[in-house]
C-alpha cells in the first residue's frame, strides 16, 4: 500500500487548543491540563474537540493588579540666590514693617529712599510709643547743617534720607550758602553741596561728599496724621545738636507764609547773628522778622513740641519712628523785644508735611525748581 509521505497521521489530541494570549497564567494553566485529558473524537474528526472545562475545578485565585511605578521626580530648581534673598526680605518686612527698611535699602542700593506707606514702627518693640525709643532709634538720622554765606553764617538741622548722604533741609537753611559743613549724631563732619531747592516749599536736598553707610530715616505718611497724635521733634536749637522734645499736632493745614527772596533771606541772617531766625506769617500777622514781598504759602502740621531758632529742618516724628514732616517755622519771642518772662518757645511750630517732600524729591534731585537762580556751593 502505498502512503503519500506528504502528509502525516496524528492521532487526536496531538494538536493542543491554541492558549488565549490574554488568558492570565492561572487561566491558561487549567486550560493546558483540560486539554490533555479530553478524549479521542469518534466520527473520524482528524483534529478533535476539547472537552469541556471540568466545573469541578477550583476557579483561580483573584489576582490584585499592579500599582504601576509612580515616575522618578523631576529635580527641584534652586532658586538664584539673590531673588530668594529678596523674597525673604519682603516677608520679613511684610511681618514687621518698617524696621527692615534699613536691609531693603542695603541690598538695592545706598540712594534708595526708605518709605513707608503705614504706622510701620522703626522703634524697638520693648520701647515702643516712648519718647527715649523714638530719640534712640531717629536721632542717627538727624544732622546739623552750618551754612555760610556773604551775608554771615546760619545754623540749621537736615534728616539723611539715602545712605550715601542726601539730605532733606529747608531752602531757607542753605539758600545763598558758599560753603555748608555738616555733623551726623556721631560727631562726623562732612562737605556738602546743595543739589536742588524750591523755594515755593521752602525746601533744600543736599549731598553730602564721600559719605556712605549712613543711617536713613524712615519717611512716614503725612495723610494719617491726626490732631492730638504725640509727635517727637529733633534738630539744633541754637547750635545744640540733637536736641529731642516732645508735644502733640495740634493742628493740620495751616498756611505759613515765608519769603522766598535770597536778599530777604541773607538780610534776616545779619540781623539774626546766625541764630536761624526764620520770618513768616501765620494768621495775619508776622513773627520773627519781616517777610519782604516776595513771598509764598504752604499747608503745613502745627505741633505744640518746642521748636526754637535751629530747629528748621529737622524732623517731626510720630511715636513709630517715622517722619511725618519738616521743621519749618517756629516763634521765638527771645528774638523779639518781648521781655525776658516771654523768652523760649510758646508752642507756635509748623513742619512742611512729609508727603509734600516725598513728591518734590525727584524736582529737587533734578536741581530744583529754582535751578536758574544760581544757587551754588564751593
């Protein structure tokens, strides 16, 4: 007989049911081991049929899936130091105000002016709302200012306001002035040359030569003044420097009338011996002298601290270490020909508000609004 040896004779069960791919491994095994006990077909099926799963066989056990692997984080970036630096700074400040104004003003720049918008307190928290916390932490900032000019010399006060020197005074103080010396808190002297003035305010910047890393004051917000606030005064009355006293506002928006006349200014200066009596009007009426024709009219703070002849210049301050004005005019009956009971301050002062020097700043920086009226120093 012959075979056709192309093809083979396999006997049922010799080809396995194909496993499901997606069969898990519990499953394909039960199958395998099904597969392998299914009887031969009958009626001549070359490749059979596998029996049917046993429904006696225990199912698999449920498998729990697995958690896929999170992926690697990605590294963190550290952020450039100087920006963190900053950052930091800014909450600190935000935490306790005005006090970090000194570090802010470090790390951007000695001729950056130091302001605040709020009551943020400069003065240590233990002597917070006393005169002694207010003296300690402002007077570094308070400087006396010696001018000279032809007409004699005059004696004033000025507030730092940058750390390289810029000093905030009244034009009055340097108007005319060949030559102005200046001394810090410290005893320190210095040269300085005026930058800009505006006669209209009454108000002077002046730059002091090689100075750095001085003490700025905080520039406070003239608006939040109230009548009745308790105020602090610094300056050099009569030459004495650093001399602090103490009152309350007593009122706000007064119009003080000054000269604004040079030869007016220097004539005064002769009659005054170089004391820094300052004519001006208040009410009608003229005190320390007269005004001249030439004159202009500000709103000013009137405060009932003592303010005597130097004071002009010097600083107000509320009870948070900041500057709410300038010292500008005040009433002496010493210099008058009252009598000797009458001496002294009477509790007549006015103080340019702060927030009118903080908006002449860059006027004044730029040499003023009286840039062509030939103020210069040597």
């Amino acid at each position: 007989m012959l075979v056709d040896m192309t093809e083979s004779i396999r006997r049922s069960g010799e080809y396995e049911t194909p496993e499901n791919p997606y069969a898990t491994p519990y499953e394909g095994a039960q199958q395998h081991a099904y597969a392998q006990q299914t009887a031969e077909p009958q009626g001549g099926d070359a490749y059979g049929t596998a029996s049917p799963v046993n429904p006696e066989w225990p199912p698999p056990p449920a498998q729990p899936p697995t958690a896929p692997m999170d992926p690697a984080p990605a590294p963190r970036k550290r952020a450039r130091r100087p920006f963190a630096l900053l950052a930091a700074v800014a909450i600190v400040a935000a935490a306790v105000g005005g006090g970090t104004a000194y570090g802010i003003q470090e790390l951007t720049g000695s001729d950056t002016v130091v302001s605040s918008s709020t009551s943020a307190s400069v003065v240590p928290s233990s002597q917070k709302g006393t005169v002694s916390g207010v003296a300690k932490a402002v007077s570094p900032s308070i400087v006396e200012i010696s001018a000279t000019s032809n007409a004699g010399s005059s004696t004033g006060s000025g507030v730092i306001i940058t750390g390289d020197g810029e000093i905030v005074t009244n034009n009055h103080v340097v108007s005319g002035a060949s030559s102005i010396k200046v001394s810090t808190s410290d005893g320190t002297s210095y040269t300085a040359e005026v930058v800009g003035t505006d006669a209209s305010k009454d108000l002077a910047l002046i730059k002091l030569r090689n100075a750095s890393g001085l003490t700025a004051a905080t520039l406070g917000n003239s608006d939040g003044v109230q009548v009745g606030d308790e105020v602090v005064a610094i300056g050099s009355p009569e030459g004495l420097t650093g001399t602090v006293t103490s009152g309350i506002v007593s009122a706000l928006d007064r119009d003080v009338t000054v000269s604004t006349d040079e030869g007016q200014q220097q004539q005064q200066q002769q009659q005054g011996g170089g004391t820094g009596q300052w004519p001006f009007e208040f009410g009608g009426q003229e005190f320390n002298g007269d005004t001249g024709s030439s004159t202009t009219t500000y709103k000013a703070i009137q405060t009932d601290a003592s303010l005597n002849p130097g004071n002009s210049g010097g600083a107000l301050i509320d009870m948070n270490g900041n500057i709410i004005g300038i010292n500008s005019a005040m009433y002496s009956a010493s210099g008058s020909s009252s009598s000797s009971s009458d001496a002294g301050s009477v509790g007549l002062g006015f103080a340019i508000p702060i927030n009118t020097v903080k908006a002449d700043l860059d006027t004044l920086r730029a040499g003023g609004a009286d840039s062509g009226d030939g103020a210069s120093t040597s």
